[in-house]
C-alpha cells in the first residue's frame, strides 16, 4: 500500500521514479482516458478522472473481467470502477471491494455499504516532465487480482482462445 505522502506524489516530480514502467505521455494518457499496457510481465490499466491519475490490475480480481470497459461511479462517497461482467464495485484509491448490505431486521430495510478489503491491486502513479509511469505496489500480501497476471491464467486464457 501507499502512503498518502506517495499517492499525492502521482501529480508531478521532476525526477525519474525508481522502478517505474513508462505507460505514455500525460496528454496521450488524459485523452485516451483509460490506457492498458503490458509492463514488466503484468497488464495495468492506468485512467484519468476528474484529473487524477490512477493506476491498477487490469482484470478485475473477481473472474477477470475487463476493468477498462467498467463506468466510474460513487459509493458511499468513494470514487469506484464498476467491472463490466458483474458490476463488483473496487475503489480506485485502495482497491478495496465494496458490497451493499441489508439488515433484515431493521424497518424499512437500509442497504449500509461494507468493504470486503483490498481485493484488486493499485499502483502508483508519477508523472515525471510530461511522461506517465506506473511503480508497482509491491506488497507481499497476495491480493486477489493477482491470479489474473499469472502464466497460468494466461495458459488457460490462450487454451479458450478460438
Ligand atoms: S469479473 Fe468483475 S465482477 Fe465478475
């Protein structure tokens, strides 16, 4: 995870980010909205909102679905990418997932919103004169996005593949 000091860092620096993977020029990224690119052997999917970069796992960590395809809506007051397969809701900050639930005993019925945790991997995000780089989150706590950037996902992806 990321410090608040590192997250407020992805909006300029002036010097190259250490291990960091080139995604594009800021214009090209800002226009594009939602870029996803290969680096360093995982897909990420980095996109522009309301003028903050972001960056995470491209494939939504809940059967791998296509999160560059997904709307970007509120939760709770949280600013969340909604998978287009199933409409699981990730934060874009943490990657947290987010679920409605509803207390049967209380009247009327209230949906409340839970987190069920980190579930989707971010990255950081720098833009160093001009350019957009992604720094891996490189937390050694397995996240559930992971699956999806493993050879063996990919194996079974080519195999399905007409
Ligand atoms: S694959 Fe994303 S919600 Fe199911």
């Amino acid at each position: 995870m990321f410090s608040e000091e590192e997250q407020a860092s992805c909006t300029s620096s002036s010097s190259d980010p250490p291990s960091a993977h080139f995604i594009g020029t800021k214009d090209d990224v800002v226009q594009a909205k939602r870029v996803t690119k290969l680096v360093g052997g995982r897909d990420v999917l980095v996109l522009c909102h309301l003028g903050q970069l972001h960056a995470m796992d491209m494939r939504c960590y809940h059967s791998g679905g296509p999160l560059q395809e997904g709307d970007i809506e509120e939760f709770d007051g949280r600013m969340c990418i909604v998978c287009p397969w199933h409409q699981y809701k990730i934060t874009l900050a943490e990657g947290e997932g987010l679920y409605q639930k509803v207390n049967p005993s209380s009247t009327p019925p209230k949906p409340t919103w839970h987190s069920k945790g980190i579930k989707q991997r971010v990255h950081l995000v720098t833009e160093v004169n001009g350019n957009v780089y992604v720094t891996f989150n490189d937390s050694l706590d397995t996240i559930d996005s992971d699956f999806y950037q493993t050879e063996r996902y990919r194996t079974i992806m080519n195999k399905a593949k007409p």
